[in-house]
C-alpha cells in the first residue's frame, strides 16, 4: 500500500495527500507491516472512539492466549508495568475508577490556579529568546514551558527537574509502530528510574503534604477506596508525557505551519484575538498526535468488513483533521475557522483530561511570541523528527 508508509521520510514529511488517498480507498483497510486496521475517516474515527466494543487493553476480558496474541518479553517488565496502570490504558471499571480519583486533585481550579505561573513563565522564556536575538523555538520555549508547568503542579522540585522530559521522550518511544530492541531498552530503564524517583517523592508527601498534585492524589479517595501507590507513579508519569508531548509538538508544529502561511501569520499579529481559534486551527491542521490504536474486543463492522475480535484498529487522527467531509479546504489553514471538531485530543471516556491545561499553556506562549517577539521568523527549514505517531520536529531555528 503506497498511500500509507509511517518509516518513509517523504510521508513523514507531508502525510496529509496520502491521507486523503487512503480516504479515497475506503473507509477501512488492513495493513499488513503493523498487523492494524487503519480507518481514516472523521466520522468513523469520533464514533470508533466512543464504541464500547473496543477498548485500550483487552486484560481485563481475556488472556493473552484467550486473545490470540502473544505477552511482552519478561524484560519490557518496568515498562508495561508503568503503563498498564494508568488510565490510557485501562477500561471501566478501573479506567472510571481511576480517572474519578485522579478527578479530584487535577480539578479546573488546581488548572486555573496555574495561569498566572504559566504565564509568566511563557514571558521569561521568550524575553531570554529576544535577548539572544533568536534559538531554538523547540528547546527555548516549547519544551521548558510545558515540563516546568506539570512539574510545578506536581509538586516535583526544580532542581530534580533534569531527567524528566529525557525520561518521557525514552517511554514515549514504545508508542511508535513496530518499536525496536533499543527503543524499548531504553523504555524499560526510564520507567524503572522515573518509578523509583516518584516512589521516594510519593514517600516525602505522605510524611509531609504540599499543595500539589502529588499530595492531592494521596488524599483523593472515595469511601475506602484510594489509588495504590502504582497507579500515582502511573498516572504522575501519564500527566508527565501526555501533558507535555502534545504541548511541545503542537508548539513548534503550529509555529512552522505559520512561518509557512505568512499571510495567517500576519492576521494572527494584527489581531490577538484570533489566539483561541488559531490554537484550535494549528492542532488541526498539523496534527501532534497521528494514530491512536484500539483492541477489537467484540468484533465491529465497518462499512461491510468485519474486523474480529482480537484485531487492533489503528485510528488516524491526522487523516481524520483534514477530512473534507467535516472540514471545508482542509488543506488550507484558516485561523478564524469556526467550525472545528478536530480529535486531536481523542473522544469518549479517554478524552485528553490535561486539555484545558494544555490550552492554556498553548495560548500564554504564543501571546508572549506575539507580544514579545514580534518579528520572530523562521531561521532555517526544520528537520522532522523520524517518528509517525507522535508528530514533530527536531527543532526549529528563529530569529528575533
């Protein structure tokens, strides 16, 4: 199948045309190199991502045997320990559990209180770019904003703050396609030592509370029942890497896609106002998180194909942003565009709970680039990262 090929770097570089080849073909095909079913069309996306019959994990149905696949390797351990006990990928009754608990100490207001810090922040970091005339957007502005936010709520100290987005690219490496030996070596021993700082933290909490996140998770419960202490290390690391991921790929994914649409650009600078819709656009238009994969856990029919139990769905969250069926001229960015049900942060019961955090984050960074930086241009033409699932850049050289 030429119209779908994550490992080339002509696709990764653009995906959208053949996304739209793939459309063209169906509404669902099998894809023989990751043993998925892709489906590329909006609507079967948003209603695949609210269908029961597929879940994130299928152990709490059946074995590995009972489902025809095979276990991880004993030495993915770490890993699959870490993330099989947050609420990703996990399904009710444990997903609903969890995400109540974890509900209670990650509330609107715990997110709003932090508006203040975030911007400031946002503000210090692009004066430090200004002054030096330019950098990397990447690692200047896009990175240190979002890991220095979900830190501070967390509660994690700043001088233990190094690791962290080392740690959460290394575990972020298991969710590419068909990920290699080292990749996931290198999983396994970020989820080991990252466990093992939160556990002495989770310890340091218990002996004396702070007001931050970590704390709240200790003390959210209902009744008798509480989070063990996997589920905190899991979901603080969960908060971690989805919290930032997307933020840090939205970022510099939205700012190449604007040196690229100068006249957008030029809009956006006139008129401040435009931020929320252009937020909501950018995600839309370069989408940071492709593919989102579901196990078949009652076999469904999509458009006369049955897919089986035991299969996994590959949704194409990308294919889906620029479907022309939902969008109008999805090829073309418009920041004042309306109409935008984009699932950049997925659907259902799994619907990003960090969204409103990562908005905020998004909007106080490019109105501080605005205010503070306004004749920031592009420096260089960026490298793409060698990754499909989560989409983004090595880096991107500006001038100011």
């Amino acid at each position: 199948m030429t119209a779908f090929d994550p490992w080339d770097p002509d696709f990764l570089a653009d995906p959208y045309p053949s996304y739209a080849e793939l459309r063209a073909r169906g509404r669902v095909q099998y894809f023989e190199p990751t043993n998925q079913w892709l489906v590329p069309h909006h609507a079967d996306v948003s209603a695949l991502l609210r269908d029961r019959r597929l879940g994130r994990t299928y152990q709490h149905r059946f074995t590995h045997e009972d489902f025809g696949r095979t276990a991880p390797p004993p030495e993915h351990e770490p890993f699959h320990t870490l993330n099989d006990h947050g609420m990703l990928d996990l399904e009710p009754p444990d997903h609903t559990r969890i995400r109540r608990l974890v509900s209670k100490a990650f509330t609107p207001r715990t997110v709003e209180r932090l508006k203040p810090y975030v911007a400031k922040l946002a503000g210090e970091l692009v004066d430090r770019l200004a002054d030096a005339g330019g950098g990397d957007l990447l690692k200047d502005v896009a990175e240190p904003l979002p890991v220095a936010v979900i830190a501070e709520m967390l509660g994690i100290p700043e001088a233990d703050r190094a690791p962290l987005r080392p740690w959460s690219a290394e575990i972020c490496g298991m969710y590419e396609l068909n990920p290699s030996e080292e990749t996931a070596a290198k999983a396994v021993r970020a989820s080991v030592e990252f466990s093992a700082y939160l556990r002495e933290l989770i310890a340091e909490r218990r002996a004396a509370p702070g007001d931050d996140l970590i704390s709240g998770l200790i003390e959210a419960h209902d009744e008798d029942d509480r989070l063990t202490e996997q589920e905190m290390i899991s979901t603080a690391v969960l908060l971690l890497n989805a919290g930032h991921e997307a933020t840090v790929n939205a970022t510099v994914n939205g700012w190449y896609a604007l040196f690229r649409n100068p006249a957008q650009l030029a809009a956006l600078r006139a008129d401040h106002s435009l931020i929320p819709t252009a937020i909501e656009e950018l995600m839309r238009y370069d989408t940071p998180l492709q593919l989102f994969e579901r196990w078949v856990l009652d076999e469904v029919e999509i458009d006369g194909t049955t897919i089986p139990r035991g299969a996994e769905i590959a949704m194409l969250f990308g294919s889906a942003n620029h479907d022309p069926a939902v969008f109008a001229a999805p090829g073309t960015l418009d920041l004042t565009r309306r109409d935008n049900p984009h699932i950049s942060f997925s659907a259902g019961i799994h619907y990003c709970i960090g969204a409103p955090l990562a908005r905020i984050e998004l909007a106080a960074s490019m109105t501080a680039l605005l205010e503070r930086a306004p004749d920031l241009a592009l420096a260089a033409d960026p490298e793409r990262k060698p990754n499909f699932v989560i989409r983004g850049l090595e880096g991107l050289a500006v001038t100011v």
